[in-house]
C-alpha cells in the first residue's frame, strides 16, 4: 500500500518544485507493492524526500484523485509510476 496526499502550496514551496500537479507520497507499506515498486515516502518533520507521482503507465496524474482512481480500474494489470527526480535543491 502507499500513502498519498495532493500536491499543495506547501508542499511546493518546502520541496521549491514548479510543478502544480501529481500526487506526493507520504508513506510506504514494508514489503507491499508499492514498497517492491521503489516508491519512497516523505521523511522526518518538515516532509522532504517523497516521491512524486506525475504519471503513471504514461497518463499524466493531475492529482490524488485521479491516481487513485486509475488504481482502481487497473488493479489487475502491473502499473509503471513515474517522478521527478528525487535530489531536490532549495533557493535561498
């Protein structure tokens, strides 16, 4: 399983992304599929260090919403996420 929350203003600005879209995940379970996947959850306090999943099986993911619900439709067929690339760097 994984735990996913919709990108937001917050998020955007603590992780100084530019994009407006996708979907940002906060927890992994241990040894499931998202886990086996390479998904990366957000870390410590401040949430730094989630992935961020802004397509999937090449459909773009507007939000929560929408991943969760291509999830469900497709929950018998393997599924590829993609994200952006995990360093992140902070303007200052």
């Amino acid at each position: 399983g994984v735990s996913i929350q919709p990108l937001n203003l917050n998020i955007q600005e603590n992780l100084d992304l530019a994009l407006t879209e996708g979907a940002y995940v906060t927890g992994v379970t241990p040894d499931g599929p998202a886990d086996d996947a390479g998904l990366i959850p957000a870390q410590g306090n401040d949430g730094r260090g989630g992935d961020l999943i802004v397509a999937i099986d090449g459909s773009p993911v507007q939000d929560t919403e929408a991943l969760i619900s291509y999830l469900v439709f497709n929950a018998h067929k393997q599924i590829a996420f993609y994200g952006i690339p995990r360093t992140f760097s902070r303007r200052i």
